[in-house]
C-alpha cells in the first residue's frame, strides 16, 4: 500500500472526531462564552455607574447654581448642621434618579463674612457600594469665591 499521494491525489483522513476532542471544543466553547458574558455585565455596569455619576454631577452643578444667585442674608441664614436639600422634580422624574440619590448641604463659618458650603450627594452604585460626590464652596458677602469637586 502506497501512502504517498499522487499527482492528482492527496491523503485524506478516513476516521471521525474522536469524544476527547470534542469534549475539549466544548470545554472551551464554554470558557468563550463565560468570559463574554462577565465582561457584557462588567460593561453594563461601567455604564452605569458612568451614568450615576453623570447624574450626581448635575444635581450639584443646579444647585451650585442656586447658591451662586442667592445673596447674602439668604446664605447667612443656613443652619450649620448637615440638612438634606430638596430636590429639583426635573431630577426626579428621571426614570433613572427616582429616589436613588439624596443631597446634603453642610455649613462652616471660617471666619466673620465667610461661609464654607459643601455639597454632598450619596447614592448606591451598581455593586451595592456607597458612591459620595462632593462640592465644596467657598462664599461671602461678595457672592461665591471658588469651589471644588471631590469624589469618594
């Protein structure tokens, strides 16, 4: 028996797949498939917490913005306890917000003439973890001086 092809023949495999090898396709089949699936979910929610984030950056930048055109007696009269502040409806009418996010508003008294005002906005991320996002603002009688952010 001759097993060199000829000119116009080539060698051809007469026997089928055997179990083992398609036990292994499938065993790797099922490694593609699982790590598609975990990195679709880790995909998710990035978005996710990208959007949160988003989200808690607006509600400081609004209300900022309220505190930046109040005057002074209104600023002055802000207990300095930590009180939550109401939110704008435009906020929670989102399907995404909802009730999700609470702001808190603290006030310290520097010195006379001067309010430190920080913001703080805390919610549930998508792992179940506390995500806080801060403002901080510094105000007097002049109106708002500078701010900063700061994220936990």
């Amino acid at each position: 028996m001759n097993l060199r092809p000829t000119s116009g023949s080539s060698l051809r495999r007469t026997r089928g797949v055997t179990i083992l090898e398609v036990a292994m396709a499938s065993l790797v089949m099922a490694l593609v498939l699982s790590t598609a699936v975990t990195t679709l979910q880790r995909a998710f929610i990035s978005l996710q917490n990208a959007r949160d984030l988003n989200i808690a950056s607006q509600m400081l930048q609004s209300e900022m913005e309220k505190l930046r055109l109040a005057d002074w007696t209104t600023v002055s009269s802000f207990p300095p306890s930590a009180t939550t502040v109401t939110l704008d409806p435009a906020f929670t009418a989102n399907p995404f917000v909802g009730n999700r996010f609470t702001l808190s508003r603290t006030v310290a008294d520097p010195k006379t003439g001067t309010r430190i005002i920080t913001l703080q906005v805390v919610w549930q991320g998508a792992d179940n973890r506390p995500l806080i996002r801060h403002l901080a603002m510094r105000y007097s009688r002049n109106g708002l001086y500078d701010y900063f952010y700061s994220q936990t």
